[in-house]
C-alpha cells in the first residue's frame, strides 16, 4: 500500500478546478500506485530528487516517490497546465 501527499501547491491547483477534472487527475494520479505504474510518466532533467512528470491531458502533475519508514510514499509536487508547470 501506497501513501499519497499533496504538496500545498497542488492543493490550491486542485481547488480551483472543476469537479470533473480533479477526478481525472486523482484517477490518474492513483495509477502511479500501481506496480508499474501506470500512465504516461517520463523522468525529469536537472532534478537530483528523481522527479517525473505524468501527463493527463493537458495538465502537468509533477511527483516523486519516497520512503517514509517502512511506507512508501508518492509525493505529488505541484500541479499544473503543460506551458505554466515547467517555469
């Protein structure tokens, strides 16, 4: 089992949205639970941290995985539109 953290970031991005949408993205956001994980996730450059990016539609979510103890965590980042979430 998977422990998933929003960053405040992400919150305030998922709060502005329309009901439809945050439930696409938390979907989507609960693939990457799965072993392996689904979506289209692709590692980013320049980051020591291993983040990824997983693209749903055209919002951005950016995320990480950790280890909390024994508890694996998936730390969601931030959230955003593709031309505004690389910035």
């Amino acid at each position: 089992m998977m422990e998933i953290r929003y960053s405040k970031a992400a919150i305030r991005f998922l709060s502005k949205l329309d009901k439809k949408s945050v439930t696409r993205i938390r979907t989507a956001i609960q693939g990457l639970t799965q072993q392996p994980p689904i979506g289209d996730i692709k590692q980013m450059q320049g980051f020591a941290d291993q983040r990824k990016r997983l693209r749903v539609g055209t919002w951005r979510v950016i995320f990480r995985y950790d280890t909390d103890g024994i508890i694996d965590v998936l730390l969601v980042l931030d959230i955003g539109n593709r031309g505004d979430i690389y910035k």
